[in-house]
C-alpha cells in the first residue's frame, strides 16, 4: 500500500519510509551499545509491533529471541480508553530474560504502564522499552522509554503498523488522515 491507493483520504505524510528506516539504524545500534555480551527476549505487542519488531530485529545484532503479546487497549475508535485485556500471552518463561518490549506507538502510556507491571512480576532479569513513536502530549502515566524513535504532536496517526478500524497498517510510511474519513 503507498500513498496513491489512499486517495483523498490521506492528509499528510508525517514521516516517510526512508526516516523510518533511518531511525531504526540509530534504534538498532543504541540497542547493540547496550546489550553488548547480553541475549534479549523481544516481546511485539501485537498488532501494531508487527512492522517496527520485524524491521528492528533485522538489523540488531545482539543475539535475541522474539515473543508477542496481544493486549486491548482501543477498540476501534481513536482514542485510549485505559481498558487493558491480554488477548494473547506470551509463550516464553521470561524469568532472569533481558525483556525487551516494542512497541508502534506510546500514547496515553497506560498500556505499556499495566504491560510492565505486568511483566515484572514474572522475574525478569531486566525490562526496556523500544517505541517508534511517542506522544508526549497525550501522556497519562510517565513512562522511563529506553529506545525512542520519534515523538510526534497529539494527532491521530496510521500507517507502520497503526491502523484506523483496521486499515492502512500496511502503509510504509506514518500519516494523517483527511477529517471526512472520521465522518464516515
Ligand atoms: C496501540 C499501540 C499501543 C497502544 C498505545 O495499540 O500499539 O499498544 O495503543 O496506547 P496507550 O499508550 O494510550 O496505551 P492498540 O490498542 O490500538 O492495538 P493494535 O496494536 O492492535 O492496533
């Protein structure tokens, strides 16, 4: 999917494939300075995860194995609800593990916020976060983020794993929608 087969729907371009890219060699090497001699468990939190932990563990070199959580946290709609389900669980004993959890987007914070509590009381070794995007406006529970890749204003973004209703998640780049979209 690219910008094209969007249309009108799409606003704006907010960030494109290549500083996607670019920021996921910065993201990648600060991973490897600080794990250096360490293995790490990556936990996706599905749905959104899926593109920055594919592109990420592809570039890191730290030796890593790769797990996956399902939460809910939004329905369908656009803002956080702070509403926390596991859906999925992971399938690995992350006890005495180096976690390190990525994320798509940091919103309000609230899921990463029950995610990690969660996580903590299963003894691991050590827990990080890796998000690509952040949004420092919108925040509700502050949140120490090791690995950041971009903190963007308080408006509703798709596209690199963020969907609206489920669409553009296979867009490659991070965009806006046109306000008519929401109307419908
Ligand atoms: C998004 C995103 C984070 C969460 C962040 O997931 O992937 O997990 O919201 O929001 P918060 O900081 O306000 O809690 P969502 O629940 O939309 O599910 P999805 O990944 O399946 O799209």
């Amino acid at each position: 999917m690219d910008a094209l087969d969007m249309g009108d729907k799409l606003e704006k371009i907010l960030l494109t494939r290549e500083q996607l890219d670019a920021k996921l060699d910065e993201m990648a090497a600060a991973i490897d300075a600080e794990y250096e001699g360490e293995e790490i468990l990556l936990v996706g939190v599905l749905n959104g995860a899926v593109m920055v932990m594919a592109d990420l563990a592809r570039k890191i070199h730290t030796p890593c194995h790769m797990d996956w959580m399902a939460v809910s946290s939004y329905g369908s709609g656009t803002k956080s609800s702070g509403v926390v389900r596991i859906l999925k669980d992971l399938g690995t004993d992350i006890t005495d593990k180096h976690v390190l959890i990525v994320e798509d987007i940091i919103d309000s914070g609230l899921t990463l916020s029950w995610l990690i509590s969660n996580l903590e009381s299963r003894g691991p070794a050590s827990i990080e976060i890796a998000t690509m995007l952040r949004k420092p406006d919108a925040v509700k529970v502050e949140i120490d983020v090791a690995f950041v890749g971009f903190d963007i204003p308080n408006e509703f973004v798709v596209g690199y794993g963020l969907d609206y209703a489920g669409d553009y998640r296979n867009l490659p780049f991070v965009g806006t929608l046109a306000s008519h979209v929401y109307a419908n």
